[in-house]
C-alpha cells in the first residue's frame, strides 16, 4: 500500500454517488449526477488529480495497467452503457423522442438506483486501485532487449498448441481459455513490436498468426473478442505510431459498434440454428452488415444499444427479487466460489459453475427455467446480491485492490511491464477487463495466477529469465 496517497482526494471520487442519493427524488437529475459521475471518476483518476500516475513510462507506454485499461473497460461497460436503456425508458427511440411512448415513473425510479450503485462501485473499484498502486520496486528480473520480440513470438506459438492440449484433457479445459488468451496477446504484441523494428519474416509470422485469430473471432459468434483483438493491437501500435494509430483505430471502433450488432445477429442466426456452417454463415453477416440488409433493426441497432451493451436490465430485476423476497446471499457466492476453484480432475461429481450462478437467475425471476438463453450476473450484481451496498464498496475495492497487486506481483516476476503486464497480466487475467460473476472471476484468477507463477519458474529455469 503507497502511504504517500491523498485520502482526502479519494473522498472526492464519492461526491457523485452521494450526491445522487440525497436529491434521489428527482430522478432525471439524480440518474444524470450518477452517470456523469463515473466520467468525473474516469478523469481524476487518469489525469492523476487523486495520485500521481507512475512516471516510470510515458503514460502511452502503460496502457494496459489497471488504472487505464481495466478500470476503463471495466467500469466504462458497467456504468456508462445504461445512458441506452434510461433515454428509451423515457421514450427515445434510435434518439429520437415519441409522444406516443408513456414513461414508467416506477421503472425509472429504478435504473436511477440502479445507477447509483453502478456510480458507487466505479469508486470503488478505482479506490482499491490507486490505494495499492505503487510501481516504485524494481523487479529482480530481467531479459535482454534484443531478445524480446522473439520471445513474444515464442509465447504465441508455444501457448497456442499447449492451449489445444488442455481443451482435449477432461476437466482442465479451464486452463485452454488462459493459455489461447496468452497466445493471443502475445502475437499481438509481438507484431507491434516486429513492425517499427522492421523485421520482415517476424511481422509476416506475426500478421497470419493475428488475422488467424481475428477469424476465429469473426465465426465465435460473439462481438467482444472481435472488439478486443482491434482494441488490444491499437494500444500495443500506439506509443510508436500515435497520430495513425488514432487516425485509423478510434474510426474502426466506431465501426465495429455500428456494424457488429448486425453481424452478430445474422450470424447466429445461420450458425447456431445449424442451417449453415460458420464459414458460410460468416460470409452471410459479413454481406448484411455491410448492405445493411437485417430485417431486425431494432435487435441489430437501438436494442443491442438498449438491451445487450448494458446489463441494466438484468441488475433491475435482481434489486426487486432482492432482499424483496430472496434475502441477501452473505457469503454463500463466496463458498460456491470456492468450490469452483478445485479442478473437476480432481472432483468428478463437482457440481456445475453454470448450474449454480443460472440457480440466483431462475429464483429472481430474471428468465424462465425452461428457456435456453443464459444469463449471468455480472460482479457488480453478485456484490450486490451478497449484502447491497456495502458489499459493493468492500467487494469492488477488493477487486481494484486485487487487479493492482497481480499487475504489480507481474511486473516483478517478468522484468518489468512489457513481459508483466502487457503481456502476462493482460493474456492470463483478461477475465477481469469485464467482471464476470463470483464463481468465474475468482476460479480463473486463483488458477491464472498458479499459471503466472508457473511461466516465471520456467523462465528462470530456461535462463530466459535472468537475476539482477
């Protein structure tokens, strides 16, 4: 913990959740200080107003540290997405206000709380954050420069087939999504490296191996790998190319947003549905979203804006079921958690990580037992469901605490931050750039670090990884 941290200045980062619930009465404005509120949040932080940002590297140079890209992706999706779901609730649709729609007063009442324990949890988790953030101890480890970017090539071509191998061993498939993770943040950075050094066969390597997994991105069905795979080699490209990199990257996000709905909806349509193979059914979105042929707008436009970039709609229905008529959890997410952890190698009869979060959805009433959709609750919503709000303030602040110390812990054992977080924090912990429910989070986390640990010995051993 870095003693030298302004207490009174994290006081501040509060201001907006206090705020909206003392003038809670006025819904309109209580939702707009709680929303705004995360982007105060957002600027205080990374301007470092609250603490100092660390000043071993340039800040374009430390992207990927917790107080920029968790935090900003993390809180970002949690609490600034909802805007979608209050502007339709209060009867805008594709922005555009109808006077036929009337407005549910009740309904607000709700996304307003709802907002404000989103503004309260955003604090929170930026307090646990800056509170521990202290990159001042040097590492006892390093590796030759001029070793590096072939290094980054051999994590992504090693992490990849050792990754198929656990997908094939029953009951460590867990441990294939870290190791493809690793492999793909590995050649990501291994590209942004091999391009500025110049250095033909390592770039033309690296290119196939990330178009490779941009496809299986495409066919995944799903839009964050997608997003993620063009976020992650924008800020790898971007200390060195930062005019071109804002000049092509910022308009292709804005594209990915625009068209992925649509994609992703004609793609599931055709693939999931077993009507067509994934390659064919990846050339079908592929036409839509270009020609903008859907013929469900409002799934592929307004309601993806509404109801699937936001999980406001889920933590509403929570918050009425709890503690309503299901009492609060306590510490029972806490002890499934736990159970999570153990490998079902070692526990064949462990009951089902799905079964048990899709258990808290049924009995909220948030889908019906008998449909096939899942639903599972974000960090924030298990936070909540454990003890309401100060379970989201000391929960939250474990998480920004926890995120903090792997990124600090990697830092150390690799090198410094190219190998530690760039590489191994974002590869191996990238489950907690979005928050998942309890039993996720802390199953990958528990089993990512032991992985961590792992790769370091291997290093040292190898003499890859050398003491100061």
């Amino acid at each position: 913990m870095d003693k030298n941290i302004s207490y009174e200045r994290l006081i501040v980062l509060y201001l907006p959740w206090a705020l909206s619930l003392l003038i809670k009465k006025d819904g309109e404005l209580s939702y707009m200080i709680a929303w705004l509120g995360s982007f105060m949040i957002f600027f205080l932080t990374l301007t470092g107003w609250v603490k100092p940002i660390p000043n071993d590297r340039s800040i374009a140079e430390q992207l990927m540290r917790p107080i920029f890209l968790v935090q900003i992706i993390f809180a970002g999706y949690m609490a600034c997405t909802s805007i979608f779901y209050y502007m339709d609730a209060l009867g805008y649709e594709n922005f555009v206000k109808s006077s036929t729609i009337l407005v549910d007063e009740n309904k607000l009442q709700l996304i307003v709380q709802c907002q404000q324990y989103y503004c309260l949890a955003h604090a929170s988790v930026a307090t646990g954050m800056l509170v521990f953030m202290d990159y001042s101890v040097k590492s006892k480890y390093y590796i030759e420069k001029q070793k590096l970017a072939n290094l980054l090539m051999m994590f992504s071509v090693v992490s990849f087939p050792v990754s198929i191998i656990f997908l094939r061993l029953p009951g460590l498939s867990q441990f294939y999504y870290q190791l493809n993770s690793l492999s793909f943040i590995a050649g990501t950075l291994a590209l942004a490296f091999a391009i500025p050094l110049k250095k033909v066969a390592n770039t033309i390597l690296c290119l196939c191996f990330y178009f490779f997994n941009f496809y299986q991105a495409l066919i995944s069905g799903f839009k964050e790998p997608i997003i993620i795979s063009v976020l992650v080699l924008g800020i790898f490209l971007y200390p060195n190319y930062k005019k071109l990199v804002a000049a092509i990257f910022i308009p292709l996000m804005l594209l990915l947003f625009m068209f992925l709905p649509t994609y992703n909806h004609i793609f599931r349509e055709n693939a999931w549905k077993g009507d067509t193979n994934a390659e064919d059914a990846s050339q079908l979105a592929l036409s839509a979203a270009l020609n903008g042929d859907s013929d469900d707008i409002d799934d592929s436009n307004w309601g993806f804006l509404v109801y699937r970039l936001s999980e406001i709609d889920m933590f509403i229905k929570f918050t009425q079921s709890t503690p309503k008529n299901i009492d609060y959890y306590n510490f029972k997410l806490i002890k499934q958690s736990a159970m999570a952890i153990i490998p079902r190698i070692f526990w064949p009869t462990k009951p089902s990580t799905e079964d048990m979060i899709m258990e808290r959805v049924y009995d909220a009433g948030v889908i019906n037992r008998n449909s096939v959709v899942s639903a599972k609750p974000a960090f924030v919503v298990d936070a909540y469901l454990s003890g309401g709000s100060l379970a989201i303030f000391i929960l939250l602040f474990i998480y920004g605490a926890v995120a903090q110390f792997i990124s600090m812990k990697a830092e150390r054992l690799f090198g410094g931050y190219i190998l530690g977080t760039a590489l191994v924090f974002s590869g191996l912990f990238q489950i907690m750039w979005r928050g998942l429910s309890f039993e996720f989070i802390i199953n990958t986390v528990f089993w990512s670090y032991v992985t961590m640990i792992v790769i370091h010995k291997v290093l040292l051993s190898r003499n890859i990884l050398k003491k100061v």
